[in-house]
C-alpha cells in the first residue's frame, strides 16, 4: 500500500497518513492486516453520528488537511482513473503544503522510489538467463 510506504520512508517526516474506515473496527483492523499498515495511523467512525460529511474512498482520491486541519484538497486524483500518477499528485499536494520546490519534491520522489525498490522481494536468476 502507497500510503504505508510514504508512512514508513520518513521521506515526508512532517506528514500524517492517516486511513479511516467508515465502516466500524472490524474493516480497519482487515486493512492493518491486509495491508501492513504500521506507519500510518488507523482508525474508524465509531457510529453514524460521527461520519464526516466530506470525503471519499481513497482509490477516489485523498483528502488532504494541513496543520490547522483545514482542507487543502477535498479529493487528489483517483488511483482508479489515473493509476500511479494519482500517488504523483498527492506528492505534488505535499509538496506545496510544504512549500518545496520542484528539486526538492524529485528528490522526495526518488527516496520513495528507492525505498520500494529495496523492499521488492529478489527474484533469482534462472542459469543462463540474460
């Protein structure tokens, strides 16, 4: 998961991620289980009463507060329609929040990238195979 890993790279040390569930405990301990989250901060709606009345699912797009909890974006790009450009996109977001220049950001995105690659299981090579 994409947010596990901006969670746990320190690549965005002043950043809190932080995945609600809408749908009570049980879905936000299935999603810690699921997807390894131990970086980000999990949680849930305990009842109706408390249910936001903004947001959405994060395969729509990541709603984004800065330090004063005010929203900065009510939706970044959807994974389901952009793919990896949308997880681009929220990096932009933080980026601005952040107030980093473009060198700044790539540099981010790199140390991102880095990390992933390191964690990629090693497949091994077959003899012979070029």
């Amino acid at each position: 998961m994409q947010m596990e890993k901006w969670a746990s790279s320190n690549v965005w040390p002043s950043i809190v991620f932080l995945c609600i569930s809408v749908v009570g405990r049980p879905t936000a301990l299935m999603f810690e289980r699921s997807f390894g989250l131990d970086a980000v901060t999990n949680a849930y709606i305990k009842d109706k009463e408390h249910m936001p009345r903004f947001g959405q699912l994060g395969c729509s797009g990541f709603v984004v507060l800065d330090s004063e909890a005010r929203v900065v974006s009510g939706a970044t790009r959807a994974f389901l329609e952009a793919g990896e450009a949308a997880f681009r996109d929220l990096e932009v977001t933080l980026a601005h929040i952040l107030d980093l220049d473009d060198d700044e950001l790539d540099e981010r995105q790199e140390a991102v990238a880095t990390a992933a690659r390191a964690e990629a299981p090693q497949v091994p090579r077959l003899s012979g195979a070029k």
